[in-house]
C-alpha cells in the first residue's frame, strides 16, 4: 500500500540539488591555475555539464569565464575541439550570476540573480530539477552558510600549492559533516570525491 504522502511527493515537481564541484589541492587551494588539466578530468566536468540544468557563479568567476569560453564557442581562438565542445555545451547551459555591483550579462543564457541571496537560490533549486552547480568559491562559503548545499563534487589535485586562494577561506559558522558517496580515482594522482551533506 502506499503513503498519502508518498503519492503527494511523487505529484510533486523534484526539487533540484545545488552541488559545489571545485578542483581543490591537498593543501585547499582553490587557485584556477593550480591542478592537473588532462582527458579525465575534462571530461568530468564535461559530464557535470551534461546531467546539470545549470551553473551558479559570483561575478569575478561569471568575468573569467566570459572572458575566454564565448570566444572559444564561437570559434574565433585557437583551441582543441574537445574545448571547443565544453565551450558549446557550457555556452546553451542557463548561467546565473549574483552580483551587487554588476547588472548586465551579455553571455547567451546568463541570468541575474538579484534581491535576497537565499529566496533567488532556493527558487532557482525549487524551478531546476536537473540541479544546479556552484562553482565559485566565495559564493559556495554564502550558500553553505545558508544551508542551501545539497552535495559536493571536488577534485582533489595531487600538489601543495603553498598559497590562496583556499576552500572556505571566509569560514563557517559551524563545521559541516558529510557523507562521502563515492571516491574515484582518476590518472594521474587526481582523486574524485562526491559527497552529501549529513543532515
């Protein structure tokens, strides 16, 4: 037999999950030029791309990638064309953007996210079933703060940096337990770690 309220969760639209993945080394930088760039790990965050229905940024994270992959879309840099396809992927991917300093977001599919940090992001979760990815740093250390993580994807990259910028440099309020759900590791040294929060 079953619960009325498993047939009320089964009419219901699935809220989506809001996943943090960052390539992070053993030390916690979370430096964009820090890491091991390689096949496996393209792809990776090509398949992210894929089961995702869309991308979560603060401002300085939204400029960087504004200011190579649109270019590499469109064709107009020389690049692999394993990139090249990333660039396409990520280019019709919805991308939305908190920002209090800039309004405008030329980048095809890109969205604002204004008002209250907490009600823009649980709407975009409660309207996004395929799940949303958080990958920018600062804003992850905001949302985790607001209990609005759901689950984690890190690579973690076999390399001490010796400097920042680190994971959660901002701090927590308190420390967050997980639940590791899987870990996979992947050529050279590079370790795929997916976990939960434990609620």
């Amino acid at each position: 037999m079953v619960r009325p309220d498993a047939v009320m969760a089964l009419d219901s639209p699935a809220m989506g999950l809001l996943t943090f993945n960052m390539n992070v080394t053993v030390d916690g930088c979370v430096d964009h030029e820090e890491g091991v760039s390689n096949d496996e790990t393209h792809a990776f965050f090509t398949r992210l791309i894929d089961e995702s229905g869309g991308m979560l940024w603060g401002r300085v994270t939204y400029e960087m990638m504004e200011s190579y992959w649109p270019a590499v879309a469109r064709g107009d840099v020389e690049a692999p064309q394993s990139n090249r396809e990333w660039a396409l992927k990520l280019d019709a991917l919805p991308k939305y953007v908190v920002s209090s300093t800039r309004t405008e977001f030329p980048w095809n599919n890109s969205h604002h996210i204004t008002g209250d940090l907490r009600e823009g992001v649980q709407k975009l979760k409660d309207a996004t079933p395929e799940g949303i990815l958080v990958g920018s740093g600062k804003l992850a250390t905001e949302l985790d703060r607001l209990d609005l993580i759901d689950e984690y994807k890190l690579l973690i990259h076999p390399m001490i940096a010796g400097h920042g910028p680190t994971l959660y440099q901002g701090g927590l309020p308190a420390t967050r337990r997980l639940e590791l759900l899987s870990a996979k590791p992947l050529c050279d040294g590079v370790m795929l770690m997916h976990y939960r929060r434990a609620r």
